[in-house]
C-alpha cells in the first residue's frame, strides 16, 4: 500500500473515525489490527518475517529481564554466604547468558536483513566465482524490515542494557514494530519515545486533526508536485552513464538533492502526520539538513534517527570496548596523539561502513559510506587550520557570505558523494562524476539537453518552484515551527492552507493514470 | 457561538471557493473532443436530444458512421440516434442504453455485434473517450467499473481533474473555447460524416478464435433481457464493413444466439449487393468504415426492413419532428457540402 494511493487514503480514512469511536482502552488493538491489515496487504513473507523478529525479540527481552531478576535475587542471597568474588563470578555469569541470548537473537533478526539485503548480490558473486546458477535471486526486501528491525532490535539492547524493562504484552511489542506509518521509509524509533504513546488512549482533537492534516498534505505536496517530477529527469540521467557527462552530472547532482529532499522528507511528513493523527509521536528525522555548515552537521540534520541508532547501538558501545581500549593501549607508543584517534577513527569508519551497508547492497553504497566517514575524519584534522583561519579573518568567517559559501560547500560535497547513490557501479560513478572536470560541455544542457530528460519545461518550471517554496518555508522555519503559527492564526486560515496544499497537489502533482505511482526512495533501503 | 459561527462560515466558505476554483480548473484540463478527437463528444450529444427516438442504434464505430438518422428520418420518417463510439465494447453498450432507457423507451435497438470479438477491456484511451461524456448516474458507475483497463482508477473517472491534470500544459484554443460551452454538436444524432473516398483493398488476414469470448456473450445476454424487460424489439446487426474480418464462426454464434432468443439478426455484408455498397466508392479508409454515400445507402435499405418488420410509424408531418430534422437536414447537406469541398 503505498503512501500516494487511494488504498491508503481510504485505509486512514476508515481507521481515524474507528480508532476514536472505539473505547480508549482498546484503541491500541484496533491499530494493531490496522497494521496486520497494512502489513499483509504488503505480502504475505514480509508478514512472516515482521513475526518472527517480534516473537524472538520478545523472547529475548523478556529472557533477558528474567536473567536481571534472577541475578539480583542470586546476589542478594548470596550477600551474607558468599565473598564478593564469588558475587562477581555469579553475576558473570548471568551476564554471560544474558549476552548468549542476545547475540542469537541478534545473528537471527539481523541475519534475516543481510539475507533479504545481500542474498541476490552473493548469489551472483558466488555464481562468478565458482560457476553455477546464482542462487537467491528471487531474495528482496520486505516492506519495512530495514527499519522495523533496527527499532526492534534498539529496544532489545535497551532491555540488555537496563535503559527500558522488557514489555510484558507480546502485542504491545507487536504494535510497537509494525505500526504501518513506519514501516514505508521509518524513521527508525525508540520504544521509549513511540512504544509508550502508541499503547496510551488517545481523545480526539481537532486541532492536533488539523496540524496532522496539514503536515500529511505538505508531505504530498512535496513528493508528488516536486519529488516525483525531479526523479524522471534522475532516472534519465543515471540510466545513461556514457550518455550523460560533464554539466549533465552536476545537474544531476543539483536535482537530486533536491529530489531526494522533497521525497524523503515528504515521507517523512507523512509519517509523523499520519503518527500525530492517531496521537502518537514519531520522531523528528530531519532538522533543515542543507543549511548545515559541514558534513557532520549534515548528518546530525539528516537521517537523524539512523545516525543515532548507529551511535548510541554501534559507535559509543565499539569506542570503549575492550579491543579497542587494547588497541589504543598498544598504539600509545607511537604517540598520545595517534593512540586517542585509532579508536575513534576505527569506529568512525565501521560505522559509516555499516551506514553504507544500510542502504543497499551495492559496493557504491560501501564506498559512499567510508567516504563519508573519510570527509568527516579529515573535517576533524583540519579543525585547528579552521580555527587559525577563523582568528585571522574574524569579520570574513562571520560574515553572512561566508556562512553561505560553506552552506553551499557543504551541499555540493555531499551531492558528490551522493553520485554513487546513482549509479550502478563504483566505476561509473566516478568516471561520471570526474567528467564533470574533463567533459567541457558546458551549457550543452541548456541547449536541447534538458529536454530529453523526460520533463518538459512547464515540469522544470513547476518543479523549481516548488524547491523555491521549500527554500523559503525551511529560511521561514528558522524562526518557529510555521504550522504553529498557521494554526494560531485560526481554523479558518489553517483550513484555507489545507486547501491551497491539496488543490495544488491535485493540479501540479505526478500521480494518476500514465504515471508511475513510485515508492518513496528510501523505501528500498 | 457566535465566533464558532463565523469560523464555520469561514470554513465553509474557503471550501466552496476552492473546489469551486477545482471545478474551474477541473473543466479546464479535461478533453473537449469538439475541433480534435471528436469521437469523445459523442456520448454526451445524446443529453442534448428534445425528442425520443424509434430507434436506437448502439455499438462501436461501425454503427456511428454507417446509419444515418437523418437518411432514415427523411426517407421512411423514422426517429433514431446512434449511441456509437470508438470501440464502443459490449459493457459499454449495456450501460449507454440502460442509462438512454432512463429517459425513453425506444420501440428498437439495433446492436451492432462486432464489439463481440472483445472479451476484455482494451484501452484506456477508448474507455475515457466512451464514458467521459456520459451523465453521473447508476450507468455510468456500472460502465467504468466494468470497463477498466489495469492501472486505471475509479475515482479518476468520477473526478477527471485526477485524471486529467497533467494536461495543465498542453492546453490548447479548443480548451479555452469550450471551457464552458459544450458549442456545436460535431455529430447528426450520433453520426459521424466523412465524405472522402478511399477504395477497399485486399483484406488483411488475423489470426482469431473461432468462438466469441464469453464475456461478451453474456452481456449480450444482459442487453437482451435489459430490451425485454423495456419491451423493446432488438435487433442484431453486422454492418457490411469488410475489415476488421467477421468470420463465419462468429456469424454461425450470432445467428445461433438470434435464434434461440427470438432476435432478428442482419449479417449484412451478406447483403452488400441488395444494399447496393460498392466498396470502391462507399468506403473512406479502404473498406474498414463507410462514407456519408455508403451510410445513406445502408439507411435506405435498414429503414425498409425496419419500416415492415417492426411496423415502424412514420413521424413526417409531426410538427416538433419535422422542425427538429429540418435543422438537423440542413445542417447536415451544409456538412456534406462543405467536407466535400475539402476532398
């Protein structure tokens, strides 16, 4: 069921009236049985697949929290018997077990993602290197599992590590990873935050009605008027990697950061709407990504929920664990300097490796992953040369130009990155970005080329304007939130809002007979 | 209350004005099919009739370029229309006269039968051209639902802004002419002239299935009950194009379906002698439709048939016929002057 179809604006508009007709007490079971009818709607092996990571999460967290009271009463028992040595050795013990338990629920959950994510890729590797059929070709991702597994398995290391206790309702677990508006594009949630307000009864409010409103149309409006429109010209572009060279890849960088803006975070405002609709709250996944000023910034800004997963799961967790304590003790030698980094940078590396992986199972995203965790290493050595150039040219680093040239820095660089999003190997991605600098075209674009792009100009002209509308909402958003301040300004000014959003989508938007009706992009990560 | 008042005024109000500008903008983007595609203008002239009809012709194009009503009217005064379209299939058929016999009953439907050899929907260009001009209505929900092609959807045919849209950038001087002007019929009573000559040739051969696909033989079992239940006489008919071929198993189906529900049927390809169509002249594109000469020359010898086996009254002399098919002759002779002219 996808987020642009009738079947899913039907499917909200018989859940929002129902979820509040229905005792508060139950509501909870009603979007529960909402989400098993999305989630079989999305076929039937994603369906098992959603069971088994809830069955064995569950399992796992509720073993594990029955090994926490276990050890505390063994321990408590032991206080006056035992020496504090034999303590520790018991509670050893019980920690041992309780990591057993987690690390086989999480080779089998995470061992079902890499199996969905890589089984074609390896079927055709092992296939090349040892002859044969490749086996594992029909393996594709299910609908959510990329997401819904990293939530899931969040909340079972938080169980491990005492942040949460295990949630004794199996269904309410089930609510928690199959709540439908996650499951298209995440964003990847916290039980702490997601799992609590999906369970609480919610009363209807029609001002909490109208702000979701408002969010889910914009949503809409920039995936379907400047998102679907900007990725016909993408396609075409990434399709013909001989083809298209030179001022053809920085257009293509150009719009598809722009594409990718409108369509990730149109999904995202869908999600988080259709969430504060049934008054639960999601997480922000995105904070004005291309104002940041560098690339870390970026990626505080962007993906937000992934970057913190991959933090607080993978990267503190790998910083200070014991190999790399060991690794930094043996490297202390060479300096104190070198013996601080190699943790951090080997973490650093993982993690942007693992973050690449995420995506796809295409070594481009392998390669964009290290190469963004390269920029982000090199952007740290340089700080001290930033700083000495901040001090000497304190009125020009502060000036608004500067703050511009590095906004602008910053999204061309990771536009450039985000070539190897595009194509289909390491190799044309590079040689179709370095002929940005050897292929001199320039303007040839604007000589005919745009035009066999798929998109007339009247596309191009609606499509830039949309961005212009995005620019200056995201320059106007800096003040405050501005659904906000509409829906302080009245009923009646938020309803004409909705209006203009929706008459404009049902005019200027890509959807209907003849076109595709696309999946969000981050769908297939 | 009073300011709950106000605000509920307000909302209402901007919804009024939006779908209001909607509706503008809805009318705007939809095909007019009046200068271009003509075709798609046809279903929606049959609201504009003032008088009922004897006769009524339903089917594909064989039917709305091979009758003419005003032939049939000033030789046996005879009153018809032709519910034709561009691939017209049997569904469609069913639909257009259940939502004609909301208004009239006609003393008999004449059903041209080679929409048969569809069993399934087939474009969704032809299914907007049939149905986009035909009045909201039980009909008309029965003929979209069942008529869709895949990836067509049902609300886009209740609301064609949904469908239409993306023509915003295409929009033409016939758009803005006829924004809210339906302007002239393009038809004479649901026929379509054309006055030029382009001899049969040889006629390509298809492969085919010797038997009718189901479906369509089951509405045509519809379309029966549906005349019988109004009283109506129907009659099944085979025009006397020559392409696309109608092969002699389906003609032996027909014949056989006529006969056991009591139906006249009219195989007239058979009958292109006695009608007097020569295929050097009658034809426009190479035997597959007929010219204004063929179409009159198959109303003179249709009208007689109808006149004696269905004891049909002759409406000449009837004031409010005779005006109205005195509009509709000179209209049409002007038509047929002025096309000819351009041959």
């Amino acid at each position: 069921m996808l987020f642009p179809s009738w079947a899913f604006l039907l499917f909200l508009a018989v859940l929002v009236p129902v979820y509040y007709l229905v005792p508060k007490r139950i509501q909870w079971i009603v979007l529960l049985l909402a989400n098993a009818v999305f989630v079989c709607f999305a076929g039937f092996l994603g369906a098992v697949f959603m069971a088994v990571t809830i069955v064995t999460v569950y399992a796992a967290s509720r073993a594990i929290d029955a090994l926490f009271v276990r050890q505390r009463e063994t321990i408590a028992a032991m206080k006056a018997t035992h020496t504090k040595e034999e303590r520790k050795a018991a509670r050893l013990r019980f920690e041992k077990k309780r990591r057993l338990v987690l690390i086989v629920c999480l080779i089998l959950n995470f061992g079902i993602l890499f199996a969905l994510k890589y089984g074609a890729m390896l079927g055709r590797l092992s296939a090349g290197l040892f002859g044969g059929k490749p086996f594992g070709q029909d393996l594709a991702l299910t609908m959510g599992i990329s997401f819904y597994t990293f939530s899931t398995v969040g909340y079972l290391l938080d169980v491990y590590r005492e942040s949460v206790p295990a949630e004794k309702n199996p269904l309410k677990l089930a609510l928690f990873t199959s709540f439908f508006p996650l499951l298209v594009q995440g964003p990847i949630t916290r039980w702490e935050t997601v799992g609590k307000t999906l369970t609480e009864p919610h009363a209807f409010d029609g001002r909490r009605f109208l702000s979701a409103s408002l969010r889910i149309a914009w949503g809409y409006w920039k995936k379907l008027i400047v998102a679907d429109r900007l990725l016909v010209a993408v396609k075409a572009l990434c399709a013909r990697p001989g083809v298209y060279r030179g001022d053809f890849i920085f257009v293509e960088m150009l719009l598809y950061a722009a594409c990718l803006y409108a369509d990730f975070t149109g999904g995202i405002d869908i999600t988080i709407g259709v969430g504060e609709m049934l008054g639960v709250s999601i997480e922000e996944n995105f904070l004005r990504p291309y104002f940041s000023k560098s690339i870390s910034e970026y990626w505080r800004r962007w993906h937000i929920t992934l970057g913190e997963w991959f933090k607080r799961y993978v990267y503190y967790p790998l910083s200070v664990s014991k190999p790399m304590r060991a690794l930094s003790k043996g490297t202390r030698r060479l300096g104190v300097g070198v013996s601080r980094r190699v943790p951090v940078y080997l973490a650093t590396l993982l993690v942007w490796a693992l973050t690449g992986a995420w995506h796809g199972s295409n070594l481009t995203f392998l390669v964009w992953g290290l190469l963004n965790g390269v920029v982000i290493l090199l952007s740290e050595e340089l700080k001290p040369l930033y700083a000495r150039f901040h001090a000497r040219f304190p009125r020009l680093t502060e000036s608004a130009f500067y703050r511009g040239f590095t906004v602008i820095r910053t999204v061309l660089l990771l536009s450039s990155l985000r070539i190897l999003d595009c194509y289909g190997t390491v190799r044309d991605a590079f040689s179709s970005f370095f002929s940005m600098f050897t292929t001199w075209n320039w303007g040839a674009v604007f000589r005919g080329g745009i035009q066999s792009l798929g998109l007339s100009y009247f596309d191009y002209a609606v499509a830039f304007s949309g961005v212009l509308v995005m620019f200056a909402l995201s320059l106007v958003q800096r003040k405050g939130a501005i659904r906000k301040r509409i829906l302080k300004r009245g009923t009646v000014c938020s309803v004409c809002v909705l209006l203009v959003l929706i008459g404009t989508i049902l005019i200027f938007g890509r959807y209907g007979f003849g076109f595709d009706a696309s999946q969000f992009i981050y769908n297939r990560f | 209350m009073k300011r709950n008042l106000l605000v509920i005024g307000g909302v209402v109000l901007a919804c009024i004005v939006c779908f209001g500008a909607l509706f503008a903008v809805s009318r705007l983007v939809a095909p007019k099919y009046h200068d271009t595609l003509i075709d798609g203008h046809l279903t929606g002239e049959y609201y504009r009739e003032t008088t009922d009809h004897d006769v009524l012709f339903v089917g594909d194009c064989e039917v709305f370029e091979h009758f003419s009503p005003v032939t049939l009217y000033n030789e046996y005064g005879i009153t018809s229309y032709i519910r034709g379209g561009a691939q017209q299939l049997v569904w469609h058929s069913y639909y257009l006269l259940e939502d004609a016999f909301r208004t009239e009953t006609p003393k008999v439907v004449v059903y041209n039968v080679l929409a048969l050899k569809y069993g399934e929907p087939q474009s969704e260009a032809y299914n907007r051209l049939n149905l986009d001009g035909m009045r909201f209505g039980r009909a008309k929900l029965g003929a979209i639902r069942a008529g869709m092609t895949d990836g067509e959807d049902f609300m886009s045919y209740l609301f064609p802004l949904l469908r239409y849209h993306d023509r915003i950038d295409k929009l033409s001087k016939e758009d803005w002419t006829y924004w809210f002007s339906d302007g002239d019929p393009v038809s004479f009573k649901g026929y379509v002239m054309h006055t030029g000559v382009d001899p049969a040739t040889e006629t390509p051969k298809e492969p085919y299935d010797p038997k009718l696909p189901e479906t369509s033989m089951a509405w045509l079992e519809r379309i029966a009950a549906l005349c019988e239940t109004h009283g109506t006489a129907l009659v099944l008919i085979k025009s006397p194009s020559i392409y696309p071929e109608w092969h002699a198993e389906w003609d032996a189906e027909i014949a056989a379906f006529a006969k056991s529900h009591g139906l006249r049927y009219d195989n007239m390809i058979a009958e292109n002698d006695a009608i007097g169509i020569d295929m050097q002249t009658d034809t426009y594109d190479q035997g597959q439709h007929l010219n204004v000469s063929g179409a009159e020359k198959v109303s003179r010898w249709f009208g007689a048939v109808l006149q004696k086996e269905y004891g049909l009254r002759d409406h000449r002399g009837e004031a409010a016929y005779d005006a109205d098919y005195a509009a509709l002759t000179e209209r049409y002779e002007n038509e047929k002057r002025r096309l000819s002219e351009g041959n």
